[in-house]
C-alpha cells in the first residue's frame, strides 16, 4: 500500500494540535495588579498641545529673514491669471535642493487645470444630433452645406433660424389640450346632447324571419367565395 492509497478513518484522527506540550500561562489578579500600580498620575496632555508638538515636527518654522524676502518677492511680482476664467494663478511649487545638488520643484496644490471654475469656462462637446442620418430630407440639407451638429438652424450663416421650431408655453391651469376659454372667463355653452334612439324590440315570429334572412345571406356568400366549378360541373348542377 503506497502512502497515496492509506487512508485513516475520522474517527481515529486527533485533533490537531494534540501531543504538543504547551506552557501555563500565569495570569496576573486583578488585586495584584492595583497595588503594584505606581501612585504617581502624570499631569494629562491637552490636545492643543499634541497638536502643536506634531505641527513642530512636520512642518518646521523658516527663518523670518526668509519670510522677509518671500513676502517681498510676492509684491514686486506681477499676479498670472489664466487666459480661460480669468482668475489668478497660484504658485506652482517650491524649489528644493536634493543631496546632489539639483532643483526640484514640489506641488504644494492641485493644478488649476481641474478646478470646478476652470471646468465650468472650458467649452465642452455636445452630444451629436439625434436626427436619422438615412432621412432624405437630411441629406438634401447636408448636401447644401446644413451641419445638423452644429446646434444651428437653418439659414446663411449669421441669419440661421430658430433651432427648435416649436417653443414650448408654461401652462398654468388644468384644462385639457384642445379646449378654448374666452377672454372673459366665461365657459363655452355646452352642446345639446344627441337623442339616443331607444332599440326597437322584436317579437318571436320577427327574431325567426330575421334569423332565416341572415342564415340566407351566409349561405349565398358562401357559395360565391369557396365554390368550385369543376366540382358543380361533376354534380350536374
């Protein structure tokens, strides 16, 4: 039997971890540990303070002779706006000094380039029209020069009509579409209603002479649309 083929039974298999010696852990009591407690209590941070000592460390003070001469910089400076929303630009980075003596600049900001007032100044593509580019009428337009992209109307350029010919109206009230109300307020006089004629009743001897009739009528036309001559011709009729 190879070790493939051995197979032990569920019941005969330990668990695991069983055999393995393990050390007692001696847990501390809780009154032990009250009275090895040291009764000094240290004086609690504030979180001003913790936020200043962590401010201290990341981002260090610069000499004021430094300040001095960046405010100095920033006056005589001209203010760049963009040419798109016309706003002012920020600085793009500081230089820094590497260990091999290069300049690089680090970002301090996002670019302009995607704030929302840039965003808003670009001007954006349109979706293309929705008209069937398969329509004839379509086609004689663009052969003479008509872009139906071009969100325009029809006309020479610089005189193009109205884009969409019917403008919609706020419509303020709840009448239905297609009713008319005079100036004045008054309602239109109402229509006299038609006469319903009243279905004239049948006696028995009626209803069977009508039901003759009718079963006739069937039968002609049943004979005009489904009978072969061929087969009238073999009756002898």
């Amino acid at each position: 039997m190879t070790d493939e083929d051995y197979f032990l039974p569920l019941e005969d298999q330990r668990v695991f971890g069983a055999g393995i010696s393990r050390k007692r852990v001696q847990f501390v009591p809780s009154s032990e540990h009250l009275t090895t407690t040291s009764s000094s209590i240290q004086p609690a941070t504030t979180a001003t303070e913790i936020a200043n000592k962590y401010l201290s460390i990341v981002l260090p003070e610069k000499p004021s002779a430094e300040g001095e001469k960046e405010t100095v910089s920033v006056l005589s400076s001209p203010v760049r706006r963009c040419e798109v929303c016309r706003l002012p630009l920020a600085d793009e980075g500081e230089e820094e000094d590497d260990d091999q003596g290069t300049k690089r600049t680090t970002s301090t900001t996002k670019p302009h380039e995607s704030s929302l007032a840039h965003q808003v100044c670009l001007e954006h593509s349109h979706p293309p029209s929705h008209l069937d580019r398969t329509r004839h009428g379509l086609r004689y337009l663009s052969a003479y020069g008509w872009d139906p992209d071009s969100r325009l109307g029809l006309g020479a350029p610089g005189r193009e009509g109205i884009r969409d010919p019917l403008k919609p109206q706020v419509k303020n009230d709840t009448v239905g579409l297609g009713i008319k109300r005079h100036a004045d307020g008054e309602k239109e006089k109402a229509k006299p209603a038609a006469k319903v004629q009243k279905t004239q009743k049948l006696n028995a001897k009626q209803a069977r002479m009508g039901y003759a009739r009718a079963q006739k009528k069937s039968d002609r036309l049943r004979e005009m649309f489904f009978q072969n001559d061929d087969v009238q011709r073999y009756l002898g009729e």
